[in-house]
C-alpha cells in the first residue's frame, strides 16, 4: 500500500509537468524518509548516485548519441532517402516505402526516435505530399517510422534497458537486430493495406535511370558501411557496444571532415546536444536508483512475484496484461522513464514466469515506442506537425493503422519468442 501512495505521488508529479528525473528522485526521498530515518536517507544518498552511473558499459549511450549528432552534422541523412527513392523506381507506395527504408537506415545511427521522426519529416513527408500522397497518411507514416529508432540497434534506450535489467548490451543490441527489421515489414505491410482500402492515399513511384540509381547508392554508401561496422563489430565479438560506439564516433567525424562539413559551431552544437541528452538519461538513472532502494524496503518486488506464483492464469494472459500496461504508460511518460521505473518491478516477475530478460526488452520497448505515435502524448506526431505545419490530429489519424500493426506484432512476438532470441544462437 506505501509503495502505491508514493507511486501515485510520482504519476502525479509528472502530470504536473515536473521533469521527471527530478519527480523520480523527489518521490524516492521521501518515501525513504517515510520508511526509514534521515541519517539512513543521507547515506543512500551518498552511495547510490555514484553507483548508478559509474558503469563502464553506460558510457556507450552518451557515444552512441555523439555518433548520431555527428552523423547529422555529415548532412549524409539526405542521401538515405534518395537512395531508397530511386531504388523503388515506379512501385506503387515507393516514395512511401523509400521513407522507411531510409527512416530504417536512419535509425541504425540515430538512436533518438524523436530526432528520427524530426528528420524524416523534413526530408521525406513534404515530397511525399508533394508526390501525391494523401497528408495524413504521409505524416502519420513518417511519425512511426520515427519509431524505429528504439528499435533497430544501435539503440540508446535499448543499451539503457541493458544497463538497467544487467544484461548484456551487446547482446540486446544484436538481438534487437531482426524484431527491428520485423517492425519496418510491418509498417510498408499496413501501409499496402491502408492504400488498399483508401486507393487515393498514395500515387506510384517516379521512376530514376540506372544511372541515377547507381549514384543514389554510392552516396548512400557511408552510412550504410558506418552501421555495418558498428553492429557488425559488436555482433562478431571485435568489439563491446562502448568500443563499438567510439569507432562509430570516429567514422562519423571524419565522414563530416571528408564532405567539409565540419566547423567550429557543428561540432559546438553536437556536442552540447549529446552533453544535454546524456544529462537527462543520467539524472533519471540517478533519480530510480534512489525510488529503487525505497521499492526494495517495501519489499514490493517479492511480493507481486509471489501474488503472480498463486495465480491460476497462463503465463501468456500474464504477459498480456504486462504488455498491455506499458502501452498505457507510453500514453504518458518518456520510454527511458518508464524502464527506470518499472523495469525493477517487472523484470523478477517476467522471469519467472520463464521469459527471457533479453527478450522482455525488445518487448516493452517496442510497445512503450506505441506511446510516441498516440494521444496525448505522441511525442513524435507533434514533431511531424510542427516541421510540417499540418495539424497534430490529422497526423494522429494517419499514425492509428501503423500503431495498431506494432501493437499486434509485440502480441506475435510474445507468442513466438525465438523471433527475438534466435540470432543469439
């Protein structure tokens, strides 16, 4: 019961608009002072920030955001579309289904949804507007592919759910590798589907000469060599994620020197914009760090592993019922947030119920992704309709099949684990 007051207490924090790593801390505090004493309190203090963030393997989230930053520094973002739009010649959908192929590429060095969806929208939805593609369908599509940065490695929040679950980075990172590719299929499927239903949503392609095909992939080339090095060496054991990260680092940088992008206020703005993202990701480890050790003296964990043991349900309807909540709390809080806080929780409890912790993360992560692309939230369709001046609900319309579609593949998945686990042999 003390464990839910205070959680009410910080749900409601967020609501009023308090930034969560501050409402996470808060919240801990006093519960700690509610349980224990203020010297006790002081102590955990003391001790549990330092541990929470002087981790090796935290350190290829901060690298993993500065490769990204370096990459949109390249302004090699561009050719991704390109590529893909001339590949797809005269396909009916192609402009649309180069979007994701692009946004998929995008992702693999990105590892921001909200910094995914921000550029695609700039890049890809006013051509898809002005190919013929009905607005909201453009829109809403570009939003979710946004989404594909959580999921296609390297991804920050997944290397964060690694860190916080204690499994292996690499390994979440490799196994995330197909459900990412899963997810892309996915949404050209909806998208075929919704063109089916709504024949005036979408034109054919333009088609390119070979030639122009031809140059569209070699200037695509960089990007796509940067990904296959830096998944490639932690899928082949060269490398850790943190390793990984500072040679994608390094590759990003002299692709910006080698296309002369490189200047003083580039890299200032790179800089700060990972030292800002990576302060945020670090506050709110610090802040459930200290929440944790409050939850750990309510003894709450144990007792909802031992409530789930005397239930009579299939592990399946369980599982369910989990997926279900972090859907609704995608509706409201930042992924990052919401493995910080529930992960603790729930993880004890997935596992005995026989799920692997590797295979619970691209689960929860995918469908806490749904929450970006939904109301009231919808971090991603505000991007879209600010960069693109169209109104958020239109967006919001045109985003609903594809969520729908993400939604009932995070039930496939849950029917069929090895979806996710085979790649890790």
């Amino acid at each position: 019961m003390i464990a839910l007051l205070f959680t009410v207490l910080l749900l409601a924090l967020i609501m009023l608009r308090v930034p969560v790593s501050f409402a996470v801390l808060s919240t801990g505090i006093l519960g700690l002072l509610y349980l224990g004493t203020a010297t006790q309190t002081i102590g955990v203090l003391e001790t549990a920030p330092p541990s929470a963030v002087m981790s090796y393997t935290l350190s290829a989230a901060p690298l993993f955001i500065f490769m990204a930053q370096l990459i949109l520094l390249s302004g090699l973002v561009d050719s991704l579309f390109d590529a893909a739009r001339a590949l797809m010649g005269r396909v009916r959908c192609g402009t649309a289904v180069a979007s994701v192929a692009a946004g998929t590429a995008f992702a693999a060095v990105s590892g921001s949804s909200t910094a995914s969806a921000a550029t695609l929208a700039s890049t890809s939805t006013a051509q898809l507007i002005d190919d013929g593609y009905e607005p909201r369908t453009a829109g809403g599509l570009i939003a979710v592919v946004g989404t594909l940065a959580a999921m296609i490695p390297p991804s920050v929040i997944l290397v964060f759910y690694a860190i916080t679950a204690e499994v292996s980075v690499g390994d979440t990172i490799v196994a995330a590798v197909f459900p990412g590719l899963l997810v892309a299929l996915v949404l050209v499927g909806t998208l075929y589907l919704v063109v089916g239903l709504r024949p005036h949503a979408a034109p054919r392609g333009a088609a390119a000469s070979w030639q122009d095909k031809g140059l569209a992939v070699v200037a695509a080339l960089p990007i796509l060599v940067l990904f296959a090095a830096v998944v490639g060496s932690i899928y082949t054991g060269l490398a850790t994620a943190t390793e990984a990260a500072g040679i994608g680092c390094v590759a990003a940088f002299l692709l910006a020197l080698a296309r002369g992008r490189v200047t003083w206020m580039g890299v200032k703005v790179a800089v700060v914009e990972t030292v800002k993202t990576s302060a945020m990701i670090f506050a709110i480890i610090i802040g459930a760090e200290v929440f944790g050790h409050f939850l750990t003296e309510t003894r709450v964990t144990e007792g909802l592993v031992e409530w789930i043991g005397r239930m009579s349900l299939p592990a399946f309807v369980i599982m369910l019922f989990i997926g279900a909540i972090y859907v609704v709390l995608g509706f409201f809080m930042d992924q990052i947030a919401i493995i910080a806080l529930t992960v603790p929780i729930t993880l004890p409890m997935v596992t005995e119920l026989g799920y692997d912790p590797i295979w619970f993360g691209i689960f929860i992560v995918l469908l806490a992704e749904v929450g970006m692309v939904t109301p009231p939230m919808g971090l991603n369709v505000f991007v879209v309709a600010r960069v693109t001046r169209r109104p958020a609900g239109e967006i919001f319309r045109g985003a609903l099949p594809f969520a729908v579609a993400i939604v009932a593949l995070g039930v496939v998945l849950l029917a069929f684990p090895d979806l996710v686990l085979w790649s890790l042999g």
